[in-house]
C-alpha cells in the first residue's frame, strides 16, 4: 500500500500489538511512542491516524488538534481506556471513530477500513470539485439517483429515526454517511453498529456499554448512531433500545438500515412491535441496479478507470456490445456485482493481450454465472418457511441449473456423491434444466 496508518501509542505492548495485527492486515505502520513523536511523524503520506489519548509530552487531545489543523484529510481513530466522557470530548473534537481497549481485531480492522473509505471519498469529492451529492462515491447505488439525493434534502434528525431499505449490495454505509455529513457539522460524532455480525451478548454490550467499555450510544452523543441490519438485532436488545427512545434517554440521531422493507421485517417478526412507530417516521430506499440502467454505462467507465489505474495500464478499452450486455442484464444485485464481473473481464482480456499492446474487453470476456449463483435474503426468508425435502430439492434444482444439467459437476458443488444426487432427482423429480 501506498499510503501509511500511523500509531501514536506510549505503551509498547500495546503499540507493538496494533502494528503487528496491522502489518498482517497488510497496512504500512508507522509507530510512534508518544504525542511529540506522532506530531513529528505525521505527514501527507498519512491515510489514517490512531491515537491514544493518555499519553507523555503531548496527549491525545492536543495530537487530534494539531493534525486536524494540519492534515484536515486524515481521519484520527482514538484507541483508548478512557472513560465515557474522554470518548465522546474525542468524537466531539474531530475524531473518526472510538475503539475501546482492550481493542478486538476486527473492530479496529473495520474502523480503518470505514476510516480509508471516507479519506477517499472526500479527497474525489475535491478533486473534483463537484457539487454536495458528488461525495458519495461514483459507485454508490445512489450516485446517479435524483429521486433519492431529493428525498435526502427533505431529511431532519429532529423528526426522528430514519430508515433505509437497501437491497442486497446496496451501498447503505455511503448512504448512511452521506446523509450524517450533510446534516451535522464537521466532526460531530458518527457511530455504526452492523447487527449482521454480532452475537446477542455483543450487540448488546456494543449499544449500552459495559463497565469496562463504553457503549456506542453514549459515543454518539450529539451526532448520529447507525444500526446496520436492525431486523438482526436481538429482541431484548431492540426492548431496551425502545425504552431509552420512549425515555428521551438517546441524544443522538438514530439511522437504521436493512435489506428488507419494513413491512416484511414486520410480518416476519423480526421486528419488536413498538419499535415500528419509530421506524416509520423518516424513510428511503435505494433502487437496485436493475432499475437504474441509465446508470450502467457510466459505472463502467468508472469501473474501468479504477482498474486501469490499479494494473498501471495505459488504456483498458471496452466494445460497445459488452456496455450493451451488461445494461441488459437483470442484475440481482448492485454494484459491486458489476465490478466483479469487470475486474475479472478484464484479468482476461489483460491475459490475452500481447505486451504493449491495448487492452480490450470483448463480450467473450463477460461472465454471469457468479451474480446468478447468489442467493438473496428474500429467498432465503421463504426456504426457511418450506419443508425439508423442498429445501433439499431447491437447492439440486439450483446446481443443476449452475451446471446446465451436469449431475456429476452438481453432485460436487452439493457435497454428496454421484449416485446420491441421481436418487434425490428420481426421489423429487427434479426436472432437467432447459
């Protein structure tokens, strides 16, 4: 990588943990021992700095001062034991984001990773030199959608908590961090929590807090918390989130996303009842690529730029008909099935091409078979509801389908033996793909 995360940590055990779950992750660390030392080391190379806020000579809070100052670009993650009350001064003073230590691996991989995303988008945004809409990333399911970037306009963290409903790929973290920008100032707090991936004891501590860590509703204080996937939430953990809102307890603005629309996480009970009247007080949706093709032809020059920069090629060319397949084609899900099927078009059209010579994706280089193999969570709500065999039929059908028709090459995908999947065809008369 390019760019450097540099560590601002007096504690060696510490700093020499963070570089090495880093260093792993694949990131170019720059260590420093205390405040005075980061302050020096600190440069334009910078993406991302992680501070502590107890620190020798210089501490947390004036590090965060001085680098906002000079390197307004670089987002500052605040890995810290600090109480309650030193976390939300952090946020308030321009920190990215707040990790509590001890720190989890995948919480301060993922903070980076959000902290990357946004350092871009805002330094395309200026680049540019383009209107508000424009910082959310060209990629985004919204970037081309006037009715959404309307229905944002009209968006007051005063009426209430907002729901998004975006499909499967859709880009609710853009969305979501769009929105806040827009309706905050800079540095105001901006806490995620992504329900998809927690266990119910996490998600709980996550939100309230522990007495040894700080909940992420207190770290959004006076900004806003998102809750991504709100239909994975647990009900007990949706109970007391109802009570603090009922309360007037919560003093940030709430955003919640899911890929279902709000009627279905209610019929499927996925939803406490009376967390609904909140939820229906501020709405969006993102429209699937599908019902966007205008915007296809743009993705893909957008697309392709990315990756001729990222292969330092000096031309990546595309035939019309391939832009025309591509428009065509009833995506299941957004945009980053688009690129998949890009970047590998264009690993083969690179493979084909002599030395020196242009690189162009023909239509023989479009493959759709990863897209079709996905199975989206509204399937899987209703296989969920079918008996056994129907599930077990379902899923032959679809390999077969995968493999036109190909019992052994089926049998493989499944995990069970030729003469298995001949039976369960004769046993559920699965009928042979046309």
């Amino acid at each position: 990588m390019s760019g450097q995360i540099l560590i601002a940590e007096d504690d060696n055990t510490s700093r020499e943990l963070l570089s090495r779950v880093l260093a792993q992750a694949g990131y170019a660390v720059v260590p420093s021992v205390d405040g005075e030392d980061a302050l020096r080391k600190i440069s334009a190379e910078t993406e991302v700095a992680i501070v502590d806020l107890r620190m020798p000579k210089v501490g947390g809070f004036t590090c965060i001062e001085e680098m906002r100052k000079r390197f307004p670009d670089t987002p500052i993650i605040v890995v810290s034991s600090a109480g309650t009350k030193d976390a939300v001064q952090a946020m308030k003073a321009g920190a990215f984001s707040f990790v509590q230590k001890p720190f989890d691996r995948k919480e301060i991989l993922s903070s980076l990773e959000e902290a990357l995303q946004s350092r871009s988008q805002h330094l395309k945004a200026r680049e540019r030199n383009t209107p508000l809409p424009s910082l959310l990333p060209v990629s985004s399911s919204v970037r081309f959608e006037q009715r959404l970037l309307s229905e944002i306009e009209k968006l007051n963290p005063e009426k209430g908590p907002l729901l998004i409903q975006a499909g499967k790929g859709a880009a609710s973290r853009e969305v979501t961090r769009f929105v806040h920008n827009r309706c905050f100032e800079e540095g105001a707090p901006y806490v995620v929590v992504d329900f998809s991936s927690l266990s119910v004891r996490r998600g709980y501590s996550e939100l309230f807090g522990t007495s040894s860590h700080t909940g992420k509703i207190e770290l959004a204080t006076g900004g806003t918390l998102v809750l991504h996937e709100i239909g994975r939430c647990p009900y007990r953990v949706q109970e007391l989130l109802i009570e603090r809102l009922e309360s007037e307890a919560i003093d940030c603005w709430l955003m919640c996303t899911s890929t279902l629309p709000l009627e279905v996480l209610i019929e499927r009970k996925f939803l406490v009842p009376a967390l609904e009247k909140y939820l229906d007080r501020q709405f969006i949706s993102c429209c699937p690529l599908r019902e966007r093709r205008a915007s296809i032809a743009t993705l893909v020059r957008y697309f392709l730029e990315q990756l001729k920069e990222e292969w330092k090629l000096d031309s990546l060319e595309v035939d019309q008909e391939v832009v025309n397949a591509l428009i065509e084609y009833e995506w299941p899900g957004n945009e980053e099935q688009l690129y998949v099927v890009l970047e590998r078009a264009s690993t083969l059209a690179r493979n084909r091409a002599k030395s020196g010579a242009e690189v162009r994706i023909e239509l023989q280089d479009i493959f759709f078979e990863e897209c079709e193999s996905s199975c989206s969570q509204e399937e899987l709500i209703k296989l969920a509801n079918l008996p056994l065999k129907d599930i077990e039929s379902y899923f032959i059908q679809w390999q077969l389908r995968k493999h036109k028709g190909n019992k052994s090459k089926a049998a493989r995908s499944l995990g069970i033996t030729d003469r298995t999947i001949f039976n369960k065809v004769q046993k559920y008369s699965v009928e042979k793909p046309s």
